[in-house]
C-alpha cells in the first residue's frame, strides 16, 4: 500500500494510513537512485511507512506541510541541499527529528 501518490497535475496527494495502521512515517530524501531505492526498500520491509524524495525543495516542502515522525536528509541534494533545509529546522518553531547522512560510492 502506497502512502503517497500524484495526481494529473503532479501536486502532492496525502493519504494518511498511519492512524488506521500505526506506521511510522520517514520522509528520505536522496538523490542518487540505487542509494534512494535500496534505503527506502529497506525501512519499508522493517515496517516503516516511507516518502522518498530526490530534490530539496520537495523534501522541504513534504515536511513544511505534513507530518513525519523522522526525516533523513542527504546533504548533497539538488536544488536546495541538505544542510541549508537542515538550518531552517532548527530555527522552525516546530522541532522534528532529523538525521543527515551522506553516501559515497567506492571511487569517492
């Protein structure tokens, strides 16, 4: 079952699950697909309910407007990164957990 899904226009529909089924909510944001893919594939086989984003400005937005119990931001994403949104939580009157994390490929 999908948590969230677009429409025509590609706003953003919420369909909240979470009070029927009691999963925790995790915004991911990542932009590099294989690490996205297999990050979310992950938290969502160990029952999490999971929204996976691959630009900042999404990822900003997403957690300006809904609720989530965590939000894991890459640092590197593209037009609005990771530390910059990061900033803004901490001065935001809403406090919300967040955890950063970085992934380098082998040649890095």
């Amino acid at each position: 079952m999908e948590l969230f899904g677009y429409d025509d226009n590609k706003a953003i529909e919420i369909v909240v699950i979470t009070k029927v089924t009691g999963l925790m909510k995790v915004l991911f944001a990542e932009c590099d697909h294989k690490v996205g893919k297999h990050v979310k594939d992950a938290l969502t086989a160990e029952g999490y309910a999971v929204k996976w984003v691959e630009d900042g400005h999404e990822a900003l937005w997403l957690a300006e407007n809904y609720h989530f119990d965590l939000i894991v931001l890459d640092i590197m994403l593209p037009e609005r990164d990771g530390i910059s949104i990061l900033r803004y939580f901490l001065v935001s009157p809403t406090i919300k957990p967040v955890m950063r994390h970085l992934a380098f490929d082998e040649s890095d």
